[in-house]
C-alpha cells in the first residue's frame, strides 16, 4: 500500500510537471529523488535568481549614487588645483617682493651714505661760514669801536631805548643795481638750518616713500597684513609729517626769536658798554672838574661878581652832569631789566628748544623701532618664503610621487585589462563548454527517456507475450479436445497432421534458431559483464574523482564565503567612506559658499583699497604740490627778504603766509581726518575678511586632513585590491582545474553515452531475444533494469555535479561581474588620474608662462624705477648743487 501511494503520488506530481511516461515501480525510489533534487534545485535557483536580480538592482544604485560623488571629487580635485596655483601664484610674488625690498633697501643705503657724506661737506662749509662771519663780526666790532666818539644823550627819563633793526645796512642799494640783501650771519645761519631741515625730511620722505612702495609691492598673500600696515605706515608718515611741519614752523619761530634776542642782547650789551664807557668819561670829567674847583675854592682874591658867576656856571654843569647820569643809570637799569627779561626768553626758547629736540629724538626712536619691527617682519616673510619654498617641494615631491602611481596604476590597468581580455577568452570557453555540457545533458535525457518509453513498450509487450502464452494454452487444451473429438475424420486429421508436421519443422528450426541466440547471448552476458566490471571500475575512478572536487568544492566554496565576507567589509567601508564623503562634499560647498563671499569681499575691499589708493596717491601729489609751494614760498620769503628793508614787513609776509600755511594745514588735517576715518574702517572690513580667510583656511586644512585620510584609505582600497587580484588569479587557477575536469567529464560522459548507445543497441537485441525465449529473458532484463538503474544513479550523481558546478559557475560569474565592476571603478580611477597628470601638465605649463610674464613685467618695472630713481637722484644732485651755489653765494655775500 505505501508503494502503491508513493506511486500514486510520484505520478500525480509528474503528471503535473509535464512528464507523461510510464513510471514502473522499481524507478520509484529514483524518481522521488531526482523530483526532490529538483524541487530543491529549482527553489535554489529562484533564490539564486531574486539574489541576482538584488545585486543588479543594489549595483545599479550603487553606479547611480556613485556618479555624484565622482563629480564632487572631479570638482574638489579641480579646486584644490586652483588653491594650488594661488599659492604658487602668492609665493612667486612674495619672492618678488623681498627682491625688491632688498633692491630698495640697497638703494635707499647707498642714498643715505650719499646724503651723510653732503651733510658733512654742508657742517664743514657752515662751520667755515660761522668762522668767517665772527671774524666779520669781531671786526666791525674793532672798527665801531675805534670810530666810537664820547658824547651825552638826551634821552627823556622812562623811556626805552628802541633797538636798532637788522641790517640797516643791507636796505641802502648797492652800487651796480643789485637787489638789497642781508649780509647779516644769522639770516645765513637760519638758511643754512633750513636747507639742512629740508634734506633731512626729504631723506625721511623718501624712506617712507621706499617703505611705501616696498610694501605696495608686497605679494597677495600678506595683502590684508601690508595693506593695514601701509595703511598705519602712512597714517604715521603722515602724523610725522606734521610733526615736522609744526617742529619746522616752531624752529623757524624760535630760531628767529632767539636770533631777534640775541641781537638786541648784542645791541644792548654794546649799548651797556657805551654807557659804561660814558659814565666812566663823565666821572672822569666831574673828577677834573671838582679838581679844579677846588683851587677856585682856595683863591677867592679876585673880582666878587665874577668868582661868583663862574661858582654859579660850575654849580649848573654839576647839575646837569649829574642829571645826566641819574638818567644814564635809569637806562642802564631799564637795560638790565630788559637783558633780564630777554635771557628768561632765551632760556624759555632754550627748553622749548630742548624739548622740541626730545620730541624729534622720541619720533627718531620711534621710527627706528618701527625699522627694527619692519626688519623683523621681513625675516618672518623670509622664514614664510623659506617654508613655502619646502612646501613647494614637498608639493613637487607629491606630484612625482602622483606621476609614478599614475603610472603604475597605467601598468596595472594594462595588466588587468589583459587578464580581463583572457577572463574574457575563459568566459567565452567556459560559456561554450557550458553549452556542450547542456546540450549533451539535453540528449542523454533524451535517450534516457526514450529507454525509457522503450523499456515501458518492452514490458508492456512482455505483459501482451504472456496473456498470448495463456491464451495459445487454452487453445491448445481446446484443439485437444478439438484432436479427440475430429480423429474421427481422417483428412482432417492429415491435413493436421500436415500442418502439424510444417510448425514442427518451423518450431525445430526456431529451436536451433534459439539454441544460437542463446549461445549468442551467453556470450554477449560474458562481453556485458566485463563491460560491467570496467564500468565499476570506471565508477570508482569516476567517485575517486568526485570527492576529489568535492574537495576542491569545499575550498572553493570557503574561499567564496571569505570573498564573499571581504565583499561585505567592502560595502560597509564603501558605505562609510560615501557618508564621509558626503559630509565632505557638503562642508566642502559650505566652504567654497564661504570662500566665494570672502573672495568677492575680498574683491570689493582690494577696489575700496585701490581707490584709497588712488586718493592716498592724489594727496601725496597734494602734499607734493604743498611742499613745492612751501619751497616757492620759502624762496618768495626769501626774496622779500633780499627786496624789502626792514624786518617787520618781512615778518608781516611771514605772518601772511603762516595764516595761509596754516589754513592749508588745516585744509590737509580735515583731508586727513576723513582718510583715516576710511582707513579705519578699511581696517574693520580688512579684519573681518582676515578672519573669514582664517576660518576658510582652518575649514581648508579640515579638508586637506580629510582628503589625506580618504588617501589613505584609497590606498588600503589599493591594498585590498591587490589582494582581490591575487585572489582572482587563484579563481582564475581554480576555474583552469574545473575547466580540466570538465574535460574530463565530458569525456567520460562521452564514453558513457557510448556505452549506453551500446546498450540501448543489445537492449533492443535482448528485447527481439526476449519476446522469443522466456525464461533466460526475465534475467537478462533484471539484470539490464539493474544496469540502467546503475547507469541512471550515475547520470543522477553526474546531473547533481553539473547542478553545482553551474551553481559554482554562476558563483564565479558574479565574482567575475563585481570583478569587472571594481575593474571599470580602477579604470575609472586611471582615468581620472591620467587627467590629473594632463591637468597638472598644462596647469605647469600655464605657470611656466605666467613666470615668464611676469619676470618679463618684473624687468620692466625694474628698468623704469631705475629710470626714474636715477632722474630723482639727478634732480636731487642738481638741487644739492643749487643749494650750495646758494650758500656759497651767501658766503660770498
């Protein structure tokens, strides 16, 4: 019963999967298996189907989200190239920089040692001035002297003596029509002072200017740094500019006060001499007079009227000598109290002097510290220039060091691109040979299920033979009957009797006909038996070589399980590396957001500055234009002072044109007060973007410390990569074997096949045999049933070796597609780095032709500047050789 509802059911499920042949009941334990074999399998290869189509899916979003990021890599590699040309850029104009500031620093030096060796011919030709005009001086003196006459003044009582003005000499007009000037030494001393004053603040402009322009000229990437301190050198140039302008105007003011004191001092001391010189003529005289009053006084013999009209003359002239000196003594004392006054004056000139020299002293200092302050800065632009050229180096280093990956990665691409030519090439074998494999499996169950239908057709003829047997018994039994019953009649007996004798003759001949094929037969169970043993034998080889695969299987399949856990590790860092790298790309375009602002700030702000510029150039043209007209009004003084006799109306145009000096500086200090007020808040903005170029600069070296551990990480990619290829060499090793051993099989399928031909041949022999003899077929049958059975057991084990190694093939496949998938992402990365390097070629390219430029711009301006600085220096000498015509023209005056 349960074979009865096994069979039931075993038809029942292949009636329902299509097989309509006959099931006999010894095939059942088989067909159950092969059924379940291929429910099972079939239920695998769904799997195996949906897993498939999964990685497709997950592979084809993988391709999708991995486009983005290859543009954001492209972009950000794009960016850094031009971070890398801007500082590349900024180094090459801070070199120039320096050269020019070193350049400047020689020149100005070389201008200094000019300008101290005329300073000492000027101290030496003022000293030989000074000299000459107190010689002049002590000389007149001993001429005034000498010509000096006693006399009385009449001066009233209480009043002042006026001093005499200077130079009353020089207003009467010399003989030839030469214009009146002053030969006064202290008029000589005050212009000597004052061209002495002028060059050294000339020196001192043209320090600043050489400052200015070294740090105009400063490079792009100290621009926030040289422009604030540009901006605070000119805000001091300026500050020390009125400075100066004050210390001169005081200068000159005290300078002329004191040389106005000290030559009413000078008058005053002559005058006190004078007066001392009368006083000691009038004693002298009151002593002759009272001597010879004394002997009018002893003889009183002569005539009374006249002795005392002469007492009374006598008395008269003592009174008014002596009225004479009393006022003599006022105006001394008033002289005195004057002399007094003027040397208070004279000290107070003298300490504000004193402290206007500290002042000067204090901004000498200052200005020194800020030498000291900018040398040191330029040491630190070199230390910077100097770590940037070992960057640059280091950059250099990085680039050679890209080239050889690039090129390795070019090897290595070529090498993969050849292993994946022969994949290609095994593929395509493994893909015919996997097509024989199905085709030859396609007609052995061909030929299997037509033995089949044949086996059916035989039993179903042995089955028709033996109800025929049963029945050719039962007429046998009736003819005997029949034979009993018609012996009565001779002719039919003998007509019997004849026909009797023909089917003993057939039957004899089918006898000796079946003797043969009996022999016959005997001897083809001895072939078949051996054929038997050697297929045993051939099996055994056959089980030998399938647990050796199993084996092989087995390591195979562990090797998979590890690729396979390696793929997982892979997707999780993939996973992992594409959320950094979004984190990445989005702190990247927040900062490239930032980084446009600030550069369009930054844009603004170098317009802002070149318009400050511009208006910084335009007042240093106004306070050139001012200096020339302090100097033409200086020479206009001058002339006034050459033209006009006294020295009030001098000083009256003095005046008028301090008063227009002054508004001028007035003028200037609003001009000023509004440049700084600019300057200040170009200063807020300059801060401000400062410290947005910091925060882009923190973000970048974020960046760059992100990209270096995504290197790092590409290389442990590399690394696994590397591994992966070796492992695809073992695949590829191990597919060699499999691709053996499938040559192997198809072999002994082939010699199976055979075989079975063969024995489908001596089955339908055997069948023929069979349907003639009985009792030896049942045997043969069994024992070819047995063979078939055998045979189809090993077709089974063979069709299951095939189940996996298709499954083993499809395995591969996959390996061989995430393979070509990770080979298109390496060509995809030698790609991108082929044009890194083409890009990183023309950008050396672009730069070696910007370098060459700019050198070509660099000789120009340098040409011109000489140009310019040696015209300067030519004016400048021609202006020293007028100035000392000048002073030897006075001299000579």
């Amino acid at each position: 019963m349960d074979i009865e509802a096994r069979h039931s059911e075993l038809r029942t499920r292949l009636d329902v999967l299509g097989f309509g042949h006959p099931l006999p009941l010894s095939a059942i334990g088989i067909v159950s298996a092969i059924l379940d074999d291929l429910i099972q399998t079939s239920e695998k290869l769904k799997c195996a189907n949906q897993r498939i189509e999964q990685l497709h899916q997950e592979k084809s979003a993988w391709e999708l989200g991995v486009e983005p990021y290859k543009c954001d890599n492209s972009r950000l590699l794009a960016e850094c190239n031009a971070l890398h040309l801007e500082l590349i850029k900024q180094q090459d104009k801070h070199i120039l920089a320096n050269t020019e500031l070193r350049s400047r620093v020689r020149s100005l030096q070389a201008d200094k040692k000019q300008l101290e060796e005329k300073c000492l011919a000027a101290e030496c030709k003022i000293r030989e001035l000074q000299t000459g005009s107190s010689e002049s001086v002590k000389s007149r003196k001993d001429i005034a002297n000498k010509q000096r006459k006693p006399f009385i003044s009449t001066v009233r009582a209480g009043t002042f003596y006026q001093p005499p003005k200077c130079c009353e000499q020089g207003g009467m007009q010399q003989p030839g029509g030469m214009p009146p000037t002053c030969r006064c030494p202290c008029n000589q001393m005050k212009q000597v002072d004052v061209l002495h004053e002028v060059e050294r603040l000339r020196v001192e402009t043209q320090n600043q200017q050489g400052v200015i322009d070294a740090l105009k000229n400063q490079p792009v990437s100290s621009s926030a740094e040289s422009q604030v301190e540009l901006q605070s050198l000119q805000y001091r140039c300026s500050e020390l500019e009125e400075k100066l302008r004050h210390t001169k105007q005081e200068r000159d003011r005290y300078s002329s006060d004191a040389e106005r004191q000290r030559t009413v001092v000078s008058q005053l001391k002559r005058e006190s001499v004078e007066k001392d010189h009368e006083l000691a003529e009038l004693k002298n005289e009151l002593h002759a007079q009272r001597k010879s009053n004394r002997p009018s006084t002893a003889s009183q013999g002569g005539g009374g009227r006249l002795r005392t009209a002469d007492s009374h003359g006598s008395g008269q002239s003592s009174l008014s000598v002596q009225a004479a000196i009393h006022r003599i003594e006022r105006e001394r004392d008033a002289a005195k109290s004057e002399v007094r006054q003027l040397e208070q004056e004279r000290d107070a000139l003298r300490e504000k002097l004193k402290l206007s020299t500290r002042s000067q002293q204090d901004a000498v200092a200052k200005h020194e510290n800020a030498i000291a302050e900018y040398s040191g800065r330029v040491a630190t632009l070199e230390a910077e220039k100097r770590d940037l050229q070992g960057g640059q180096s280091a950059a250099q280093m990085k680039v050679k060091l890209l080239k050889e990956e690039s090129r390795e990665l070019q090897a290595r691409v070529k090498e993969l691109e050849e292993s994946y030519s022969k994949l290609k090439l095994s593929y395509s074998q493994m893909k015919i040979l996997h097509e024989q494999t199905e085709r030859a499996l396609a007609q052995h169950q061909q030929r299997l299920l037509s033995t089949e239908t044949q086996l059916g057709t035989a039993e179903s003829k042995l089955q028709r033979v033996d109800s025929t047997v049963e029945d050719a018994q039962n007429e046998v039994g009736r003819l005997k009957g029949e034979i009993s019953l018609l012996r009565a009649s001779n002719a039919s007996l003998v007509r019997e009797k004849d026909k009797l004798l023909m089917d003993l003759d057939k039957k004899t001949e089918n006898l000796y006909a079946a003797e043969a094929e009996i022999a016959e037969l005997k001897a083809k169970r001895k072939e078949l038996k051996s054929t038997i043993d050697r297929m045993q034998q051939k099996l055994d080889n056959v089980s030998t070589d399938n647990i050796h695969k199993e084996s092989t299987l087995r390591s195979v399949s562990t090797e998979t399980d590890t690729l396979k856990q390696q793929m997982a590790t892979l997707k999780r860092k993939n996973d992992n590396a594409s959320t950094e790298n979004g984190r990445l790309s989005n702190e990247l375009t927040d900062a490239l957001a930032e980084l446009t602002l600030t550069k369009r700030q930054l844009k603004d702000s170098q317009q802002e500055v070149e318009r400050m510029k511009t208006q910084l150039r335009e007042y240093v043209q106004e306070m050139q234009r001012a200096e020339e007209l302090l100097l033409e009004k200086e020479r206009e003084r001058e002339s006034m002072l050459e033209r006009f006799k006294s020295l009030s109306e001098g000083v009256n145009v003095l005046e008028t044109s301090n008063h227009t000096l002054e508004a001028e500086t007035s003028e200037a200090r609003k001009l000023l007060q509004e440049a700084e007020e600019r300057i200040a808040t170009l200063e807020e903005l300059t801060n401000e973007r400062e410290q947005n170029i910091r925060e882009c600069e923190h973000q970048i070296n974020e960046l760059s410390a992100s990209l270096a551990a995504a290197e790092s990480e590409l290389e442990a990619l590399r690394e696994e990569n590397k591994a992966l290829a070796l492992d695809l060499e073992a695949t590829k090793e191990l597919c060699g074997k499999l691709d053996l051993q499938k040559d192997k099989l198809q072999a002994e399928l082939e010699e199976h096949s055979n075989i079975r031909e063969q024995l489908a041949r001596e089955k339908g022999t055997l069948q023929r045999e069979l349907t003639l003899t009985r009792t030896g077929d049942r045997a043969a049958v069994d024992g070819l049933q047995e063979l078939l059975t055998a045979s189809r057991a090993d077709l089974e084990q063979h069709r299951l070796a095939l189940a996996q190694q298709q499954q083993e093939t499809e395995k591969l496949r996959t390996e061989v597609d995430a393979l070509r998938s990770r080979m298109a992402d390496e060509q995809d990365k030698a790609r991108r780095s082929e044009a890194l390097a083409s890009e990183y070629g023309v950008q050396l390219q672009e730069l070696r032709r910007q370098l060459t430029d700019e050198r070509f711009a660099l000789m120009r301006s340098r040409a011109g500047e000489s140009r310019t600085e040696r015209e300067d220096i030519h004016h400048e000498d021609e202006g020293d050789d007028g100035d000392d015509d000048d002073c030897n023209r006075y001299s000579t005056m």
